[in-house]
C-alpha cells in the first residue's frame, strides 16, 4: 500500500491518552483503540486486516523495526521512540512498548500488542537525527550498515539500546507506572 506525501504538520498527542493496537505475529492488526484510529485518521474497517506498517513514517529508518522485531518474536520487551504516518500525510511521535501473547498449550506467541503514548519532546529532538543519519545509511549501504552504525553510537556513548531509550524517555515513576498498567487492563 502506497502512503500519502508526509508534511510537515505533526500532530500533538494528548499526554493523557495512550493509544493500543494489536496485531497478529505477523503484524496484521487485529485491533485498534478509538484514539488509534482518530490519530492516525483511518477508520477501523480500513486497518482491521493490514500490516501494522500502514502507519509506518518514510523518515523511520529499517533497523529500528527490524530490532523491534527480532526483540518481540524472542519473547523480550523493547521500548521505541516512533515517528508515525497518518492517512492525511501528517506524523505523530509515540513511545512504543510491546507485550507478546503466548499460547499457554503451543508456546507459540499468538498476537502482540503494542501501547504507545506521547513522546516526550526531548526524545523527539534527540532521535530524530539520529533517525536521520540510520536513513542516510540505510540508503547507501544498507540495513547492515546502519545496525552497525547503531551499535557503533551505542558503545560510544557506553550504552544499550534499553538504557539509551529509558533514559531519554524517563522511563521511571508514572511513565513507567502507566505502561505496566496499560498491560495489566488488555493481558
């Protein structure tokens, strides 16, 4: 599915709302929250049934979805600073936390949901250049390329992946309290 040209306009998530989605282990959604769907602008008939990657933002670079999902289908959680598309072309910024379903009789994860609130500012500002610099390599050498460019960052900077994003995101306190709760209501 082809997206819309993104614009500039981002669109200011209410800090008080979360937004939930669940998919399949394929990453076919089988549900979206009411604030899912007003954010993103689609309605529910048009993302029940699609790749998650309908709301996938051009500016996101490969690896990060890439690491996500190595990290989710291992059973393991990640927290991500994500830039989405909306069906206008406009963009929104969540922190992304994910929990895997496990059937208890195959083992075998079942679906995955996906809470997100909004992402704080200085994480936004932090990340996306970043962001940019993973794209820029993407482009010339590779998703190989980048994921070694990030791991590069993070030995730099004396840090993991984890580390790095709760630190930026404040991942402590009430963020973290809303999170565990958050799965707590849809587990």
């Amino acid at each position: 599915m082809k997206h819309p040209t993104p614009t500039q306009k981002e669109i200011t998530l209410n800090p008080k709302r979360y937004i939930v989605s669940k998919t399949d282990p394929q990453g076919i959604i089988e549900y979206g929250n009411d604030y899912f769907t007003e954010v993103c602008g689609y309605r529910e008939s048009e993302l029940i049934g699609k790749p998650h990657s309908i709301v996938r933002h051009p500016d996101m670079p490969r690896i990060v979805f890439k690491m996500m999902w190595d990290r989710i289908n291992q059973r393991q959680n990640i927290m991500a600073v994500v830039k989405n598309l909306a069906k206008n072309g406009d963009h929104y910024w969540v922190i992304t936390e994910f929990e895997p379903k496990v059937d208890p009789i195959t083992n075998e994860i079942i679906s995955h949901t996906a809470f997100r609130k909004a992402a704080p500012r200085k994480a936004i500002e932090t990340m996306e250049p970043i962001y940019a610099k993973l794209l820029e390599i993407e482009k010339e050498g590779g998703m190989e390329a980048s994921e070694k460019y990030l791991r590069g960052f993070l030995e730099e900077n004396h840090t993991t992946y984890d580390d790095f994003v709760d630190k930026l995101v404040g991942n402590k306190g009430l963020f973290k309290l809303f999170f565990t709760a958050m799965k707590k209501i849809f587990s």
